[in-house]
C-alpha cells in the first residue's frame, strides 16, 4: 500500500468530515419519517445513516482534531438540517432562530479560517 501525501490524507479526511455531515444529515431527515421508529423503511435509512456519519467521523479523526471536527460536523448539520426542515417539512424560522443559525456559521467560519487549532 502506497503511503499518501500528508495533504492528500488532510483533503481526504475534510470530504470524509462533508460525508459524516451529509450523512448525518438524511438521517435526520428520515426520523421525522419514522413516526417513533413504527416505520421500517425510514428507521432502516435512519440507522444506517447515522451509522454511515459516525463512521466518516472517526476517519476525519485522523488529521483533524477530535473538538474541531465536532463543531464543524454540529454547527454545519445544523445550519443544514434547519434548511431541511424549512424546505421540506415547511417548519417556519423566526428572527432569533435566523439569528442563532448566523452565529452558528460564524462560529464555524471562525474555526476554519482563523483558528490555530484546525488542521490546514
């Protein structure tokens, strides 16, 4: 097995943070589906989401540290699961709800760009 570039591994292990998101992502969207885990086909898709996030997770643990990973992976599954519940379920945001998501992008704006903490 070839050994990688330690910036390959790096970009490698940010798409695998984008896949944790993703999947974590229609995993939630597929519970509301799951009517309290009564319906099988959205509890199957919600299982093995969450299950496909969590492991893409543990491969970003690699290179990224453990604190920044999970920020990025909750404040961005956040800012995204909002949109999908405005969207696709036409739950309704208020002013402060805008507000908290902004400063939820912000902060992980901050991480990424300005934190030493982050593994570039």
């Amino acid at each position: 097995m070839r050994r990688r570039h330690p910036l390959e591994s790096k970009a490698l292990n940010w798409f695998y943070l984008a896949m944790a998101i993703l999947a974590e992502i229609g995993a939630t969207s597929a519970l509301k589906s799951t009517q309290g885990f009564s319906k099988l086909l959205p509890s199957v898709l919600t299982v093995i989401g969450y299950g496909a996030a969590l492991f893409f997770l543990s491969l970003t643990l690699r290179t990224i540290p453990m604190g920044i990973a999970y920020a990025i992976w909750s404040g961005v599954g956040i800012v995204l699961i909002s949109a999908v519940g405005w969207l696709a379920y036409d739950q309704k945001l208020d002013a402060p709800a805008v507000a908290g998501i902004s400063l939820i992008i912000c902060g992980v704006i901050v991480l990424n760009v300005f934190s030493k903490a982050t593994a570039h």
